[in-house]
C-alpha cells in the first residue's frame, strides 16, 4: 500500500477508534474511544420501531452501549429459490446459536437489462430482510457491486459484459452502472437498518475481496466512492470491506471516507486447508498489516468468511469425486473447534463461517468453476438437513450468547502444558472486568493427548483429555446464574434462568470423564435427578464428578446462594437437543426434539414449534406459572418433573414414511435442432454485423464480431448459422471458440454433423480457471465441396461467464464462436445467432438458454407434448443434438410433513452426454455424465409440489460418439421431518406466459 509502518500505526490508532452510530447517523467525537464494560450482550434484535446505536472498540460490536460477538453463517437467498423455505433456514440458523446471517445480494440476479430490476418473487429481498427480522437475526448485507461467490461473472450482469468501462476502477462508465445497482438494492436495505428500527441489517459490506489497484489512485477513489455512494442511500450502519486473505488492504484511513471516522471496520478472509495447523490471526500472531486482526488494531477482529467448508470443481479434482461429502469429511465438526476456538482465542468476535448453507446454483447461476450443487460441505446440507458439524456451532453460539466474558478478552500468560502432551497447544485469556479465565487446548497431534492443566490458581485435579486433531475451551471464573464456576474440563454451553432456578449446561465428547468445581460458601444439598454422578464439598468447593453420557442432571441449591442451579451436564448429542429461546416473559429451555424453531409463553402456556424425526420426549423450563405445552399448534398432556420442568406425558411421534413414486413409465421424446437444417427459417434470428466489441477478447481481423454478449444473449446455449455461396476446395473448417469450464461446441454444414468439439476437463491445477479458449478443426465432407448455397450451424454450450477476481474484466471474455475458418478455401460468411429468449417474467435471466426448445417452451409445464413418442427408460440413442424427454408424477406428502427431495442420474461413465433438468418450468441444474460428481439434484420445496403434479423435463445433449441417456432417473428422499415451515408454492406459469415474455 506504500503505508510505512509508523504511518499505518498512526492512520489506524487515528481512524479507527469505535463509536456509537445513531439512527439519525449522527457521532460522537472521532477521538473519544467508546467502550463498555462486560455486560449481558444485547437482546434478540427485530424490527421494534427504536433507534439504536451500533459501534465498536478493538474488542467487539457496541450494540446499544452492550457487547456482542457476532457469530455468523452465511446463505444466498439465490441459491433457495423458494422463499418460504429461506424461513425454514433462519429458524435452523437461529435455533443453533448463530446470532447473525450474512448475505450476498447479486446483481445479475436482479437485473436483466440495464435499467431493469427485480425484486419480486423469488428476487424480494425485502422479504428477506422481514424474515430474518422476523426470526430474531441480525444481517450482515454484501451487495458488492462485485460479490465473486462463485456465480455468473462474480455477480455482474451479463449486459455489463458488453458495456465500456474498466470495472471495479474509477472509471465513470462503470460507476453509472454501479450507482444504478446500488440505488436500487440501498433503497430496500434502508427500510431495514437495525440504527432506524426497521430491521436488523447491522452492518453493510462494499466491494468484496479487492486486491487491485490498492497502491493507485483509482482503487482508491473507487473505494471513496463506493463509501459515499452508500452512505448518500442513507445506510448508518458500520461500512467494511473484505480483504481476500491478509494483506493490510483498506484499513482504516487508507481512503477518503469524507471525513467520517471511526465508522469504518477492516475484514479479512480465511480457508485454511484441514491438513496444516489453524493460524493466528490476531493476539497471538506474528503482527502487523499481514496479521490479520492485527492490522487494524483499534478495530474488533472481524472475519467476513472463514471457511465452513469448500467449493468443489467440475471433474471433482478436489476431492478424488467424491463430491461434497468429502468436503464435510475434511472440514467436520472437529475442524470446526480447532480453527474456530484458534479464532476466538485470536480475538475474532465478528466471526462469519462461509457457507451455512450451501444451497443450489441452479439454472444459469454458477460460475464456470462450480457445477450446480453448492453443498459446499456446510452445516446444513443442500437438502437443508441439519449434519454434524452443527454440534460446535450450537455449542459456541450459545456460549458466546450467554457468557458475556468472552466478548472482551486480553492475551494472558502462557500456560504450559505437560511436556508429555505432544502437539497439545494452549491458549490463555482473561477478562479485564470480571476476571474470568478462558482457555483454548487444541491438539495437532495425531493421537489423543492428556494434559495436567494448570489454571488460574488452581491445578485441575484430571488432566484435560483432547481428541487428536480436536480442541476444547475452558473457563474459570465464569458465573453460572449466582454461582461462580472455578473450574471444570468441561466446556460451558448456557446459563439461564428459568422459574425459580437457574439452569447451566456444561458439554463434552461422548464418554469422557469430566470434574466440575463451583464455589459455595457453605456446603449445599446436592441431588443427582438422572444418570450417574458423584460430588463432595471441601474448601468451599463443589465438586461434581460424572461420566458424560446422554444428560447427567444434578440439582444444587443453598451454600449460600438462595436461587437452586440445575446443572446440565451433556455429550455432543445431547447438547443439540437443548433449546435455549428467549421470550418476552423470559427465558425458555427446550430438550428433546430434533429442532425448536419458535417459543412463546401465552398465560400459563408454553407454545411450541419445531420438528422431529425420531419420537422424542419433550420437557420444558420456563418462567414461573406456565403449567401447559403445546407443540405444533397441538396440546399436550404434561406434568412437573424433579428438575423443575414440565415433561409432555407422551413423546412426540417421529416423522411417518414418504412414499416417492418410480419415474420408470410416461417418458414422451422428441427431437430437435431444426436450425442444423438448411432450410430452417433463421430471417427473425440477429444479424451478426458488429466490428467492435467492448469484450478483452480481440476480434480476429477479417471476422465479424461473433461474441454472443455483444448481441445481448448472455445466458445458456447460443446457435450460428453462417452462409455461404461456394465451399469449392474447403477441406476443413476451423471454428474458434471461447467458452467458460466444460464449454463444448458442436457443428453441421447443409444438416450433416461435422462432429463435436469439447473443453478439457479440469485438474487440480485448473479447476480456477474460468476462460477456455479452442479451435475445432472438422473435415468437409468431399461431397459438400461444392459452389452451392451451404449453411454451416454451430451450437455452443457457452457454460458462463469468468469471475473478475483481479479486476481485470475477465468477466467480458467472450463466450461462443470467435473466428471461422477454411482450409483450401476463403468463403465469405453471412452469420446471424440466436440465444435466449426474453427473460422469464417469474423465474428470471438465468433460468433459459437458446435450444430450440427452450425457445418453443417445451420445458414448462402445460405445454401439449401429446404428439411426442411414449418411450421407456434407459435410453441409448446416438445422435448428435438434443433430445428432450418429459414425464409428470404427482406426491402426496403429508402435510404436517417437511420432506427434501432429490433428483438422481445414474448411467455408465462411459456414456458421454449432458442433461439439462426443468422441475416445473424452473432450470435446476446440469448433469455431465462422464464428468460429474454431481449425481443428485436437489429440488426445492415450493418448485417442487409435494402435495400434487409436477413435470419434469429433460434436455439431453449428446455428441454422438457413444449411446446417450437418460438411464437411472430417480426421486430420492434426502431427509424428512414432521413439522417445517408452511411452503407457499413458486408460481410456474406455462407456455403462454412464456411467449408473452
């Protein structure tokens, strides 16, 4: 950045001192440090209609005057095209301690044309904002101009490909586009500010990961401008930026803010790989503007992205096809302790984990490195089925909920741990305000280790066991409600209290011996209410021993304190049955079911929500005088139990079975391609007449400009027709292409095919790139060497557009046929080229391509196929072009009942041939037989109609070499439950609607 050190000490200690925000976007002096001491962290934030404050100091978020550790996942409302089940997310992300939600807002989404955007249907990102509002989440909103995500053009719009304009620079061409896309997005968000009440956007991202043009003036008043542009819409919330990994880039100070300070947070991202160390990005780092957190030490450590798991390549390279089970395998849940507890323990209190969900990348969306499935190994699963690497985030999201010590920590002294215990690595911090101590052991050894521990002013009296490969936190000096926790190797999860008791939760791995000491003044009367435990008083000493095995419960009252603890002590499968939910008549705890998604005290009733997949007991501890459950709107029986809860006298009946019908019979086929005939009617089709072009790929001298973008088609399969007059000694065509990952290209002259043309497959070494260039060289056959009339017809699957990672317009190299050809022959070529049709009114730009039957609406539902050939499945057809083959089904999904499907393609690798899959009219995904991973295909509820008919549609493109399918198509449950969220189906309009568009 050409900061010397002293300079950057300066800037950064000068600028970025935390204030408080008003909602009326007014600070306080830029020199006055605000701080808080540690307090209760901020309640459930929702749309209340108050103005609030939103600042920070080095150590965390200032909400209110009150700390908060943001413990954030990630998701794309894109990637769940179904709006009702956005819902279903946010309650699973809310349920299991995530605090915050932060999201992609993508451009290309949104807007077709220039000038034109929608935010209605499944694009409402007002209704978003309301849910997550509703659901008790803050939002971390990112509405780049560029977003990379692994999408179309890093997010840009296909129309921005063809436009003038260096994007992401200062350049006045590209930022009257950008100010266009950010007034549009600002003037939703504004409504939804958490400072005006309106909402919980809380804090708000420009840019993302811009590591260009750092060191020049146009970088820099790029970023000036951005700051301006966002804040000119009214946004007051606290503004960062991403820095793609830990460069030092965009600290505060190093732009023009126009004179605002303090108001401005520096982010940086991290995926670091499962098989090296965790690293210290923050207090325990090596420093400095490489340092991570420590490059902006005024700032709260803030981690926009830490890797919750990886994308995976066409090809699978990654990880050896396996696809992103692998992935999960790799980043699991003990990952997720080692890297995240190396984070906090660093002094990362804004901590966003990349992806939460996943989700699906469906249609058009993907970029040229990803296929459709965006799994991305996450917490929660494509099918939005909870897996086990949710454990820990449960864990640490409530800890950090109800442990208000953790939001202000210092590095404290080393602690040595026992020399035996190699690979054992222990960090040591403490509050400055309560004296609390907290410990992070993580073990980078292979084999478990066990280590005798020493703790502030105590030696535990077991070593402090850590799985291989694992970590854990420690506290001492934390209070459990009254009473103080002076040591325990276990890990606190919550302390709440609920009625006339508090109730504290302490968790473990299954199986581990664990020894928990509380300070009493007096000896106390001690009861064990469930599993096995033993406990002694000595030295005003509390001293609890158990076995963690399901819940072990222990019932602690007077030694001095009035209220009685309930003491809760759970391995890992247990703890993610233990619900934690704040109401406004206080607090809830939930145990049994498989998820709560809301409670709420009516009376002397508690009101329940949730699902379950086994049967499952339900107990609850809430505030005094509650005496009746209902769950799912249903009443239940219940009566007190010894714990101080209310125990339903039934459990809650599990998920009944989902029947899926075989989709062995109703296959209709039909053929296409016309336009490899030459008589085909191409007079309505696009001249190709263009000599410049905006794109970074030169225009070969002597062709005409053939980049599909440059003609407005921008998303899906492009076709050509060239004519020409006279084919006299042409031996073969060369048919230059420019395509993103696995474009393919295929060409007829006169409707004989010439062959087919594909890009490599990626290797481990490739999988980043997005931009393929070929030449296909085809034989003219010697009996069209004539000086007739002749129509060469090319098709290319263009695939997308390149992310513009380095801000170099990647994104504009051009897609589809570059240059044409002859040998022993110079014909001149008329072309024109038909794409895409008008965009989707309801399912958008992305969903369609330019195959003819796309174009003719073959794909939606409604549309007369009853002239098409009834044929059985497997298919093995050899031919080059598309197929299409479409059937219907109808489900009959119990109504109380949540079930996720899939769409399977199974066929011999061997086999090389691609489908497109249309659920209802909605583009869902391609499959690449000989490529792959990708096999299964989720199929999102409310697209999907579980309770009624559904067409599904499959466009087949083959190359002819081999026997093409379809082979094995399959509906597969990925999982269900009895309870969900009411789904409201996506509007699929038919062929009429499609014309009309």
């Amino acid at each position: 950045m050409g900061l010397s050190r002293r300079t950057f000490h300066a800037l950064a200690g000068a600028t970025a001192l935390g204030l408080a925000l008003g909602g009326s976007g007014a600070m306080t002096c830029a020199y006055a440090a605000q701080t808080a001491p540690t307090g209760p962290p901020p309640g459930t934030p929702g749309a209340d209609g108050r103005r609030h404050t939103v600042g920070f100091d080095r150590y965390s978020l200032l909400v209110d005057g009150r700390r908060l550790v943001v413990w954030s996942g990630e998701m794309h409302p894109f990637r769940l095209p179904s709006p009702s089940l956005w819902r279903d997310v946010l309650q699973k992300m809310r349920a299991h301690g995530y605090n915050t939600v932060s999201i992609y807002v993508s451009w290309n989404y949104h807007s077709p044309a220039p000038g034109h955007y929608d935010f209605t249907g499944i694009r409402d990102l007002d209704l978003f904002l309301r849910t997550a509002s509703e659901t008790g989440l803050y939002v971390i909103l990112r509405p780049g101009p560029y977003i990379n995500a692994e999408i179309d053009g890093g997010g840009f719009p296909g129309w921005l490909t063809a436009t003038e304009g260096r994007a992401r620079t200062a350049d006045p061409a590209y930022l009257s586009y950008a100010d266009e896309w950010l007034t549009q997005v600002n003037a939703i968000v504004a409504r939804h500010l958490y400072t005006r009440g309106g909402g919980t956007v809380l804090l708000y991202q420009i840019e993302n990961e811009y590591d260009a043009y750092v060191d020049e003036p146009t970088g820099r008043d790029y970023m000036a401008h951005l700051y301006r542009k966002v804040r000119s819409d009214g946004i007051d919330v606290p503004l960062f930026h991403n820095d793609k990994g830990r460069n030092g880039y965009w600290i505060p100070g190093s732009f023009d803010t126009g004179g605002e300070q303090g108001r401005w947070l520096y982010g940086f991202d991290g995926y670091p790989s499962p098989t090296l160390a965790p690293p210290d990005w923050g207090h325990f780092g090596t420093g400095g503007v490489k340092g991570g957190a420590t490059a902006s030490p005024r700032t709260p450590g803030f981690v926009p992205e830490f890797g919750g798991g990886w994308f995976d390549p066409w090809g699978g390279a990654w990880f050896d096809r396996k696809g992103y089970a692998e992935s999960r395998r790799l980043r699991d849940a003990a990952y997720e302790r080692r890297f995240y507890l190396t984070n906090l323990a660093n002094g990362i209190t804004l901590h966003n984990v990349y992806m939460t969900f996943g989700g699906t990348s469906w249609g058009w969306l993907p970029a040229p490195v990803v296929y459709t499935s965006y799994d991305y190994g996450a917490a929660i699963d494509e099918g939005r089925r909870p897996t086990a690497k949710l454990v820990p985030m449960h864990q640490l999201g409530h800890l950090l909920r109800h442990f208000p010590d953790l939001a202000k920590l210092d590095r404290a002294a080393d602690v040595r741990a026992d020399t035996a215990a190699d690979g054992l690595k222990v960090y040591h911090l403490t509050n400055p305000d309560t004296g609390a101590h907290v410990y992070v052991l993580r073990n980078d050894g292979e084999v478990p280790v066990a280590s005798e521990l020493p703790l502030h002013g105590v030696e535990l009296p077991v070593p402090v066991a850590v799985p291989a490969q694992d970590a854990r936190l420690l506290a001492t000096g934390i209070r459990l409600g009254l009473r103080r926790l002076r040591y325990s190797n276990a890990q606190p999860m919550l302390a709440l209290t609920a009625g006339r008791q508090q109730i504290a939760v302490l968790t473990g791995r299954p199986g581990e011996d664990t020894v928990t000491a509380l300070e009493c003044a007096s000896e106390p009367a001690v009861a064990v209410l469930e599993g096995e435990a033993e406990h002694s008083y000595a030295d005003g000493l509390l001293r609890v021993e158990a076995q963690l095995d399901g819940l072990t419960r222990v019932s602690v009252s007077g030694g001095g304190t009035s209220t009685p603890l309930l003491l809760l002590l759970a391995d890992d499968e247990t703890s993610v049955r233990l619900w934690p939910h704040d109401t406004p008549s206080g607090p809830v705890l939930v145990y049994g079911p498989a998820l709560l998604r809301t409670a709420a005290v009516d009376g002397t009733t508690v009101r329940l929500t949730g699902d379950t997949v086994e049967a499952a007991d339900l107990e609850v501890w809430g505030p005094r005088g509650v005496h009746e459950l209902t769950w799912n709107g249903r009443e239940l029986k219940a009566h007190a139990t010894s714990s101080g809860g209310l125990r339903a006298a039934q459990p809650l009946a599990g998920v009944g079975a989902v029947a899926l019908p075989a989709l062995s019979n109703g296959w209709l086929r039909k053929t296409e391609n016309p336009e490899s005939a030459p008589a085909f009617d191409d007079s309505s089709w696009t001249p190709a007449d263009k000599t410049t072009t905006h794109s970074t790929t030169p225009v070969p001298a002597g062709q005409p400009v053939l980049f599909a973008d440059d003609y407005s088609f921008h998303y899906g399969d492009v076709w050509y027709r060239g004519r020409f007059t006279d084919a006299t000694g042409a031996e073969s065509v060369s048919l230059a292409y420019s395509t993103g990952t696995q474009g393919l290209l295929m060409a007829w002259l006169d409707g004989r095919p010439l062959g087919t043309h594909r890009m490599p497959v990626p290797g481990k070494k490739t999988v980043r790139k997005g931009s393929w260039a070929a030449t296909a060289v085809f034989s003219v056959p010697e009996e069209l060497r004539t000086d007739e009339p002749h129509v060469l017809s090319v098709l290319v699957r263009r695939m997308q557009h390149d992310q513009d990672g380095k801000s170099q317009d990647t994104h504009k190299v051009a897609r589809g046929l570059t240059a044409v050809t002859f040998s022993g022959a110079a014909p001149r070529l008329s072309w024109r080229l038909q794409g895409e049709a008008a965009p989707d009114p309801v399912r958008g730009p992305q969903n369609n391509g330019g195959l003819y039957g796309e174009r003719s609406g073959w794909h939606l539902p409604g549309y007369g196929d009853g002239h098409w050939e009834p044929v059985q499945l497997p298919r093995a057809d050899r031919r080059q072009g598309v197929t299409w083959y479409r059937t219907s089904f109808r489900l009959a999904v119990d109504a109380g009942i949540d079930a996720s499907v899939g769409l399977v393609l199974d066929d011999d690798p061997a086999r090389a041939y691609r489908v497109q899959i249309f659920l209802n009219g909605w583009n869902m995904g391609q499959y690449i037989n000989d490529v792959g991973p990708q096999h299964t295909f989720a199929l999102p509820n409310g697209i999907l109609r579980t309770r009624g008919a559904n067409t599904l549609a499959l466009a087949v493109l083959s190359d002819g070499t081999t026997p093409s399918g379809p082979s094995d198509v399959r509906l597969t449950l990925l999982g269900a439950a009895a309870g969900g969220v009411p789904v409201i189906p996506v509007p699929s309009p038919g062929p009429s609607a499609a014309r009309r568009a």
